[in-house]
C-alpha cells in the first residue's frame, strides 16, 4: 500500500471515528447531560430548630412553654425539621359543608417575611364555627413561592397536645403541620382543601 492510500484511508477513519463521537454525544441520555443549574444558587434551605421555635409558638398563640413544646417534639419527632412557618389567623364554620378563611405571614431564613392567605373548603360529619390563631410549621419548601398552592388534608386526621390541635396538609412533597389554638365550638372530622395565594379572595374554590 503506497503513501496516498495509507493517508486518505487515515483520514477516513478519523472522520469516521469523529461522527460516531457526535453521535455518541447527541444520543447520551438525559440523565448524563451535565445539569444547567447544577451550579446554579441552589443552596440547602436552612431549618428551624426547637429551640427556635418553643417560645415563638408559646408567645404567639398564648399558651405555656410545655403545652407549645410538646406539640413541637412530637411535630419535630414526626415530620423532622422545618424550613419555614407561617404564622396567621383564621375563621372557620360548618353545618356538612364548611369555609375556612385566613391569613398571615410566611417565615423563611434568607428571605423576607411573605403575605400569605389560605381558604377552602370542607365535607363531612362536622358542625359548629371557630377562630384561631394558626402556627403552621412548613417541611420540604426550599422557595417561598412554591408554597402557592392547593393543599389537600383531613382534618379528622388530627391531634389534640395540650389543648393544641394539629393536623396535616401535603402537597407535591411538601407537608404543613398547621397548629391551632383558639375559641368556638366545633364537632366532627371532615376532609377537604386549602387553597394558599398571596391575597385573600372570598371565592373558596
């Protein structure tokens, strides 16, 4: 084999081995593309310890320090550490169908405090109306705005700690652990949905 033929039949290969690259390259699977925003300003969303948190419940809805800690440890215990809360007030009522409107503030580390209003509605054996302040611990948000939206829950679900109710909400791995202290009277369980945006609208649906 003379010189020319030994050099066109080296570029061919080279050529050859060049487009199997591209189309090596073209067809990776998404999962080994290197992420965009991998090194984008994700950091870790920072939490809130008891500690933080005992007094400021305490304080906010007027109970004791043992009532307020000990909703807290078993909500810690159970769910982990939180990475926001909201604290609010709100109104609900029912006779078979019932309204639940509030609003408050959204509490986050590295962000500015956020409005934040809820309201849904609710079905089932339940009967009777109330007023409560809510501390809503929140697990699993990482922006404040991925808090705006519809949050299932169940309502019979819930639990009584020292006069605290507590029950939960969650929605696209997002869990809110709303803790109510407040006056009324109200009987029955029921299951239904709040709805969070950034203003209050009557419209409950």
């Amino acid at each position: 084999m003379d010189r020319r033929t030994l050099i066109v039949s080296g570029l061919a290969s080279l050529g050859g081995a060049s487009l199997a690259g591209s189309a090596f390259a073209q067809e990776r699977p998404i999962s080994e593309l290197p992420d965009p925003g991998q090194h984008a300003d994700y950091a870790a969303p920072q939490t809130y310890n008891s500690d933080e948190l005992v007094h400021t419940v305490s304080d906010y809805l007027g109970v004791t320090a043992e009532s307020a800690g000990a909703a807290i440890q078993r909500l810690f215990r159970d769910n982990g550490l939180p990475t926001a809360y909201i604290a609010g007030e709100e109104g609900s009522g029912a006779l078979g169908l019932g309204l639940r409107y509030g609003r408050g503030l959204l509490y986050m580390k590295g962000h500015p405090p956020q409005d934040i209003a809820w309201q849904g509605p609710s079905v089932g054996w339940d009967v009777g109306g109330n007023v409560s302040r809510v501390f809503t611990l929140v697990y699993n948000l990482h922006y404040p705005d991925m808090v705006y939206r519809r949050f299932p829950g169940v309502e019979g679900s819930g639990y009584l700690i020292g006069g605290l109710g507590v029950n939960y909400q969650r929605a696209d791995g997002i869990t809110l652990a709303p803790v109510r202290a407040g006056f009324g009277l109200r009987l029955g369980a029921n299951v239904g949905y709040l709805s969070y945006s950034r203003k209050s609208t009557f419209w409950p649906f």
